[in-house]
C-alpha cells in the first residue's frame, strides 16, 4: 500500500494506482493521467484538481466539495462527486458508474454505463448513449440531457427535476416517468422506434394517446390524463401514437406499463388506443 500526496504546485503525471494504494490531490495540487487500478482510489479535496483520470473496474475517483475532475474515463470503475464537487467531460464506458451529488458536466454515458443523479445532485448537458442509463432520482436535477440511439434510458424516478428539454437522438431511445407527474420539460426529436414508459401507470384497454394543438401529447390511462409536451417546431402529420402494455429497461420498472410509440401507420394497424397527429385532425 502507497499513498501519493499531491500538494499544492506539485504536478503528479501518469502515476498508476494498485491495489490499497491512495492518491489525495490537496488544494493546489494537480494530477494529470492516474490510472487508478482494482483497489486504488484517487481523492480529490477542495482546490485540488484531477486531469485525465481512468478508473479501472474496482477502483474509484471521489471528488469532494471545491475539487474538480476533468476528463475521466470511468472504464468499469466509480466517479463519486460530492456536494460541491464538479466533473467535466467524464465518460462513463462498460460496467462504470458516476454517483453525482455534485455537479456533472457533460457526462457521456456509453453501453453498461450508469449515471446515478441524487438530491441535489445536477447533470447538464449529459449524453446516453446506445446502451447507457442515467436515473435521477427525487431532487435531483437533469439539465438538457439527450438520450441517443438505442437502448439509451433515461430514468426519472417520482420527484425527479428535469430542465432545458429532453433531446431524442437517432431511434431506439427509452423515456422512463415513475409516479403520476410528467415532466414540464419540452421532448424533441421524438421519431418511430422511440418510447416513453409511463412506469407508475397501470395498463388500461380502454387508454388513449392523442397529439392535440400545441404539440401537447394527452394519454389517457384510467380516466386520468397526462400531458407531454413535444417540441412545437416539429411536425407529426401522418403519424399516429398508440398504448401498448410492455416492461421497462430498467429492472426496477416491472408490471404493465403505458408505453408511447410514434407510428407511421393507420390506426387500425397501429393497435388499440391509437390517435393522429394534430396536423391530420
């Protein structure tokens, strides 16, 4: 076991961390390209900062309150931000995992990735790709994330904050609501082979999914309606959305779900609960 200190205007460069060895990046100081390797951690305090870190599986990057990383590889290893801590361009490969109290900035999430956004916790600007998962749990806060290609999830669990739009990306990309308040923030680019899973929603035979003026999307469920906002400057005439019962992605969404589909069909063809796009009304 080795602990490297990095104090204030010391530079540390491409220092490998093994098994039960530290790294604590003090204020002032700089580490540039650590690998930090199964059993290694790397520390980051206040006005310390972190260049160019990759965590190996096992291994692990904790940013606290005032220290920043920038660039980190999260390839099967974790990047813990704490209150106050900030990382940028981080990128989260197979098997990593990013825990943001904190604040991330334009975080992509590639396939076996996850991004877990806690209380008061804020993710701007994040990518899911193919494959990757970012859930933001209540309190937390998602700004303008995209959700790209498919198999990419974004996850909001009941009491989730979403800012600055929801961008759909390429086809294939999940919306996951939990709970019965649907998120303010406008949808774009929502084309066929996209979905949004209302998780909490029971399945109803009798459920509708109507795009009315404005781009608003109402799915009746139950004899509730739920608004979705759609991004206005986009046009679905010709389209047609409909309900089908189906699971989540993600292993906590089980049971039957509302689940919406753009469709370039009839609605006889496009199966129970299905309604044109405004523009064909």
């Amino acid at each position: 076991m080795t602990d490297y200190v990095v104090s204030s205007g010391v530079t540390s460069t491409g220092v490998t961390l093994g098994n039960s060895d530290n790294m604590f990046v003090l204020a002032g100081g700089i580490a540039v390209q650590t690998t930090v390797s199964s059993g290694g951690h790397e520390y980051v305090s206040s006005g310390g900062k972190a260049s160019g870190t990759t965590v190996d599986s096992g291994g692990s990057e904790v940013v606290s309150s005032g220290g920043t990383a920038s660039g980190s590889v999260l390839s099967g290893g974790v990047e813990i931000l704490f209150a106050g801590g900030v990382a940028s361009g981080t990128l989260v490969s197979g098997g990593g995992e990013q825990d943001v109290a904190g604040t991330a900035i334009s975080t992509t999430i590639g396939s076996g990735g996850i991004e877990f956004l806690s209380a008061g916790g804020v993710a701007s600007n994040t990518v899911v790709s193919s494959g990757g998962l970012l859930t933001v749990f209540s309190g937390g806060m998602a700004i303008a994330p995209t959700i790209s290609g498919s198999g990419a999830t974004l996850d909001l669990l009941s009491g989730a904050v979403v800012s600055g739009g929801i961008k759909y990306s390429g086809s294939g990309g999940q919306l996951q609501i939990a709970g019965s308040a649907m998120p303010s923030a406008t949808i774009s680019g929502f084309v066929a082979g996209d979905t949004i899973d209302l998780a909490s929603i029971a399945f109803d035979s009798g459920g509708t999914a109507d795009l009315t003026s404005g781009n608003v999307l109402q799915i009746t469920e139950g004899g509730t309606t739920y608004d979705l906002q759609l991004n206005t400057s986009e046009s679905f005439s010709g389209d047609f959305f409909h309900l089908t019962s189906a699971g989540g992605r993600h292993p906590r969404q089980r049971g039957q779900h509302a689940v919406l589909l753009p469709r370039h069909a009839d609605p006889e063809r496009a199966g129970r609960g299905a309604g044109r796009g405004a523009g064909d009304r």
